[in-house]
C-alpha cells in the first residue's frame, strides 16, 4: 500500500512516529512517505521517504492553521492508500482527506481531554471549556475514521463505542536498541531521567531528592517550561546533575547502560495515572530497576515484574530513601533489574506491536 504519515508538530525521528510504526511498515513491503514541518529538507531513511513542506514558523496559532494547511496539502497530492496521522491539530485536515477519498488513521497518542486538563499555557479557567469542547470535536472525527490506533489499552476502551476499528499499539521498547549486557560492576553509582522535562514529569522533586540520596542524575531530554531550569539551576541538587541535552538513540543507549536506576515520577495528572511511559519499559529493557509513580496501572507492571519501587512522585524524600536503598543493596537492586529485562522480554517488547500494526494495514 501507498501510505502517508503526517506530523506537523514532532520531529522528524520521532521514536513512535518514524523509528517503530514507519519503519516497521516500510519493513513489511509497504511504500511509506512521513511528511513532516522542518525545514531540514527531504530524505530517505530506513526505507522510508521523509518530505519536508517546510519549517514551522510562528506559535501555535500559526503551527495551528499555517503548517496544517501544508501537511494536509502535500498529503492530497501525494495521494496516498492511507493517511495515518499523529497530532490532534491535524484532525480537521484528516476528515478533508477522508472526503478526498483516502482512508484515514487516527493514531492517538495522548488522552487529550484529560491532558488539557493539566496544559500549563492554557489558563485554569478555561481548561474545562477547552477540555470539553475538544472531546467533542474528537469525537465526531473518530466516527468518521477508518481505524484508530492507540499508545494505551486505557485510551482504546474510550474509543471502542465509537469506532469499530480500534488497536492499541503501545510504546513498548525496540529490544535490538536497548538490550546490552553490561556488567552490573560496570555500572556508575548515577541514576536517569530520559525523555521531556517538565514540572508535571517531576523534575523539581528528582533535584531536590539528590543531595540526599548519595547519587548523580544523568538527565538528557528537551525542556518545555523555559524558566524552569533556570530556577533549578541555583539549587543545591543541581550540582549532582550531568545536564545531557537531547540525545540520540545511541546516546541514550549509553547512559542507560551507564546508570543504575531509572527515574519515572511523574505528577499524577489525569493524563499520566493511566499512561504507558515508554521511559519506564526502557529502563527495564537496560536491566535496571525502576523508581515510578505508585498509580494503579504502573504498581501493576512493577509488582508484577518485581522490578523496582513505587513513590509519590511530588515527595523528594520518598525519591532520596528509593534511591539510597537500591544503591545500597547492590544484589538486590541487580535481581530487580534482570527481573524487569525478563519481562521486557516476554511481554513489553516493539516486535509484537509491529505485527498489531501490519495486520491492522492488512485489514484496511
């Protein structure tokens, strides 16, 4: 099949996006084009066509309408079999290229009602308003879609009334990436944090926890507050920080295979407490074990693995005694960590999401 991926908001190497569902399609014989709004210009990549309409310009407004208008008009006179899109802005332009005659899909990253709900740019007052009208917007859409793929078994079943074509593809780890056997020994006494940085994904907390918890954070992932490392920069956890930037996938393999323990605290907000972090199933595929949030969904992953420890995530001493007692207790902490390989192994790995994907594109 002739297939369209269209972002017009994530990079163009996106983890989800371009390095699991795109090249595993075009791995399956598929010819698989991803448009995206960068301005670095056009490529071929793992056998998938990168086109580029060009760079977003402007705030969100103008990603908004100005750069939908441009994905949604290169995927037209692509003209596609498919056009799978990834961000919710692009649902207008979708039910366009549905009228045009092409099949549609909805992939659905996020719980976006419920995540609005916590969107700091967006004032208070309003979010319940925004939050609402969104869902029903979303709602409308889904009905019209050819199938709807989700990061979540939680946010499938939201969908299930209103489509009857429905898979959740979760972001389960590429084991062939991240699955090296490093010697425990091997190992630094720092433990990490990958993946965005923000106030809801727990930061605060992690930094203030450090300089009781014996340990270095190796931190690597894009800030999306711009004040908020510059108010963490004076604090006293700060020194124990190894500031990493935004790394590639090679770079994140090696401080995954440099750490200890893997963080995952974040905030109990309405889109986070039901969520599938795709950072938590990383550390276990590295063989560490986990500090995460005690929610429902995540205790069940971890007890059931035996693979690390649960804290509330907004309290830095429950982090500092979490991290003081793996480091400790080295045979412990390296039981744990062997325990949540395993289960990456057998449970939580990309190659049976990728089978979901290519059966769900048979259907269609």
């Amino acid at each position: 099949m002739k297939i369209a991926h269209l972002t017009s908001a994530h990079p163009r190497h996106d983890i989800r996006i371009f390095v699991k569902e795109c090249a595993s399609l075009a791995a399956a014989g598929h010819e698989v084009t991803l448009i995206v709004a960068d301005g670095l210009g056009n490529e071929i990549n793992r056998g998938v066509h990168i086109h580029d309409v060009g760079p977003k310009s402007g705030g969100r407004l103008s990603r908004m309408t100005g750069t939908v208008r441009r994905v949604m008009d290169a995927a037209l006179a692509l003209k596609p079999d498919v056009a799978h899109f990834h961000d919710p802005e692009l649902i207008p332009a979708a039910l366009r290229l549905k009228k045009a005659g092409i099949k549609v899909v909805y992939d659905v990253h996020e719980d976006v009602p419920r995540q609005i709900l916590a969107k700091h740019w967006i004032p208070g007052v309003l979010r319940p308003t925004v939050s609402g009208t969104f869902e029903k917007l979303e709602d409308f859409a889904v009905r019209r879609f050819d199938a709807i793929v989700t990061s979540t078994p939680h946010i499938r079943e939201r969908f299930r009334p209103l489509n009857q074509r429905v898979v959740d593809i979760c972001n389960f780890p590429i084991l062939e990436e991240l699955v090296r056997d490093t010697p425990w020994e091997a190992r630094r006494n720092e433990v990490c944090y990958i993946g965005g940085i923000s106030r809801i994904r727990g930061i605060e907390p992690i930094v203030a926890a450090l300089p009781d918890s014996g340990a270095r954070l190796n931190l690597a992932g894009p800030w999306s507050e711009s004040d908020l490392k510059q108010k963490l920069l004076p604090s006293e956890g700060w020194a124990r920080v190894n500031d990493l930037g935004v790394l590639d996938r090679a770079g994140v393999a090696d401080v995954l295979a440099r750490s200890k323990v893997g963080l995952v605290t974040l905030f109990p907000t309405p889109n986070y407490v039901d969520a599938l972090p795709i950072k938590l199933f990383e550390y276990m595929a590295a063989g560490m074990p986990v500090i995460a949030s005690d929610f429902p969904v995540w205790r069940a992953i971890v007890d059931d693995a035996g693979c690390g420890l649960l804290v509330d995530p907004q309290d830095p001493a429950a982090i500092a005694t979490a991290i003081r007692e793996l480091l400790a207790n080295e045979e412990r902490a390296y039981a744990m960590g062997e325990a949540g390989k395993k289960a990456v192994l057998n449970k939580y790995s990309w190659a049976a999401e990728a089978d979901k994907l290519v059966r769900l594109y048979a259907q269609l």
